[in-house]
C-alpha cells in the first residue's frame, strides 16, 4: 500500500492486519496470532473486573485500578474495528490511490508528497512518544513498592500466584504484555484514523488546485472566442468535474464515518472516563514516586491521544472551511455569466461547515479537547483541596 505504510506496518506486527499474500498455512498461523491476542486481553479485562467488582478496598483503589481495564476494552473495540472492516479499509486505501484521487500533475505530486511527508512524521513521533510512554509506565509498575505476592495490575485468577515466584513472574509477565500491546494497538489505529484524515486534506488542497487550472481554462476559452454553445459545454463538463470530486471526497468522509465513528465515540468516551479516574487517582498519591511518574505518564498518553484524534478532525473542518475563500479569491469575474453561476452554486454548497462527530455527542475538534481538558483540571484541583 502506497500510503500510511508505517500503521500498515505497526497493525501487522500487532496481529492486526494479515498480508495479502499470506494464505493458507501462514494465514491460519496469522489469524491465530490476532485470536491470541484478543483472548489474551479478554482475559486481562475479566481478572481485573473480577477484582474490582469482588475485592475493591474503596474508591481510591477502584480508580487507580479502573483505568488501564478501560484502557484494555477500550483497546479490544479497536481490535474488532479493523479486523470487522478490513475490506473496506482496503476499498477506502484503493481509492485513495485511484481516480478521481490520484495525482494528475507535478503539482499534486508534490501537495501529495507533502501531506504523505507530514503524515510519517506525525505517525513516527506518535510511535516514539508512545514506545517510550509504556516503557517508562511498564518500568514503574515493576519497581513500585508493593507487598510481596501483589501483582503490577490488580486482578482475581483461579489460582494461588503469590507462594511460587516462577508462576508470580509469569503472570505479572502477561499483564505487563497485555499493556504493551495495548500501547501498540493504540499506536496503530490512533495513527490510522488521523492519517486517513490528513489524506482528506491532501485531497481537499488538490480539489483547489484544480478549481484554479479549471478557472484558467475557462478563462483561456472565452477569450479564444469560441461559439458560444461550445463555450457552455465545456463549462459545463470542467465544473462538473470539480463538483464530484468533491463529492467523491465528501463519500470518502461519509465512508470513515461508517468505518471509525462508532469506536471513537468509545475511545473518546472511555478515554475521558479514564482520564477522569486517573486524576482522581494521581491527586492521592505521593509526589515523584515510581507510581506516581507511571500514572502521569498514562495520562500524558491519554491527553496526547484525543489530542491527536481532535487535531486531524480540526483540520478537515478547516479545510473545508476554506473551500469558498479560494474559490473567490480566483479570476471568477472574467468567465462568461453563466461560469459565475455555476461558481456561486459551488460556493453556497461549500458554506456549511464539515465536521466529524460520532453518536450526535462527539465533536472531533480543538473546542472538544479543551473541554476535556478543563473538566481534568478541575477535578484535580477539587481532590487536591479536598485531601
């Protein structure tokens, strides 16, 4: 796949996404990499709902334990996003290099280029940023003071881990696994989703482009003094053009909205909801402690999270925004009547405002974070002035 390689690259490592030419005995061993993976962080969810539903020692102990559960569930909704609609991903990547979206000029070549540049980059610092992030949360829950026998993430298991040091290491083992595969999955599909978005862009900046070459040509037709039915014709097809390609693009958003609405919704929902616990959580623990720098450290990835997502949706509606400015800042007084027309009618189309919401609730925009942001702090300060 010609673009967003590096997710393509972190999915697959994951288990999340078989390569096409991995069939038959190397797609069966494949898909039961995805199966393992799921079941193990099935499992994961299920030990620690069981502790926190059964052994819960008060509402401290409850969020502190909370947020990496909602964290894994929210991680395995993420897993059968991709997996259930693996097809139309594929469909959605096949258009994106394809007609009417692939570049037709050195121009778009380089807007292409461009858009393609800033996407790796956003998605290598993501990766590097979140890598050293569970490194850090990993290393913390190893060396944070605890009793004997008392496991990195509390959970129920139906068996004695706390007397055998061997089975203790295993089982810690496979909760620290769980996290950083979850740090992953999030890696993964947290780059996906923003980078299908910035191809939005990318495409929105083309569809400019060619609005301008196609006021050059019109503008070139009507002083090469053409009959003027011929002239019409030709309006007619060059705006035509530019009207469903943008409406190619606006599929290609209805498309996403189908494929990633429902999971953002939760992550951002569960997001907030851990955000919220965690603060909760880290307003009661002593300053610079092990767990202490673990727990800010989540959050710092939580906020970088929806920050991330809000950023990419920000700048689709912005873009969008900037559909009719362009158009008018163009040579549009010099076509013929019935050109203005068809350039008044694309304006007024390209007047209301594209955004991306999922569940009528969500808003991907910099508004949406800013809200959330102000909720965190004030929660902290209320259980800071409170203990």
């Amino acid at each position: 796949m010609a673009i967003l390689k590096e997710s393509f690259c972190v999915l697959t490592g994951i288990g999340l996404w078989r390569p096409a030419e991995w069939q038959g005995i190397k797609g069966t061993f494949y898909n039961c990499y995805t199966l393992l993976v799921l079941l193990n962080s099935i499992t994961f969810i299920i030990s620690e709902s069981m502790e926190l539903i059964f052994f819960n020692n008060g509402i401290f102990d409850f969020f502190n334990n909370s947020s990496m559960l909602i964290t894994v569930i929210g991680m395995c909704g993420k897993i059968i996003t991709v997996v259930s609609n693996r097809g139309t991903i594929i469909e959605m990547i096949e258009r994106f290099n394809g007609n009417p979206f692939s570049p037709r000029d050195n121009q778009e070549k380089i807007i292409h280029r461009n858009f393609n540049q800033m996407i790796r980059f956003n998605t290598l610092a993501y990766i590097v940023f979140f890598e050293a992030s569970v490194t850090v949360y990993t290393m913390g829950k190893i060396f944070e003071e605890r009793p004997p026998g008392v496991l990195p993430c509390r959970a129920w298991l139906p068996y004695d881990y706390s007397n055998n040091i061997i089975i203790y290491w295993l089982t810690a083992s496979q909760q620290l696994l769980t996290v950083v595969m979850t740090a992953n999955v999030d890696i993964a599909y947290d780059t996906l989703f923003p980078g299908m978005m910035m191809q939005v862009c990318a495409q929105v900046h083309i569809l400019k482009h060619r609005f301008r070459l196609t006021l050059d040509a019109l503008e070139n037709v009507s002083d090469d003094k053409m009959d003027p039915v011929m002239v019409k014709t030709v309006e007619k097809k060059f705006f035509s053009e530019c009207v469903e390609y943008h409406l190619e693009i606006l599929r290609m958003i209805d498309t996403m909205s189908h494929v990633f609405g429902p999971m953002i919704f939760i992550q951002y929902s569960f997001s907030s909801i851990a955000l919220c616990s965690s603060v909760y959580a880290l307003s009661q623990m002593v300053p610079f402690t092990p767990e202490f720098f673990g727990l800010s450290v989540y959050i710092l990835c939580m906020f970088f999270q929806i920050l991330y997502i809000c950023m990419s949706g920000d700048r689709v509606t912005l873009e969008f925004a900037e559909l009719s400015t362009a158009m008018y800042t163009t040579n549009w007084f010099a076509l013929s009547n019935n050109a203005q027309k068809y350039i008044i009618i694309m304006m007024i189309s390209s007047i209301n405002p594209i955004v991306f919401a999922s569940g009528h609730v969500v808003t991907l925009s910099l508004e949406s974070f800013k809200r959330l942001l102000k909720l965190s702090y004030t929660i902290y300060n209320v259980f800071q002035q409170s203990s």
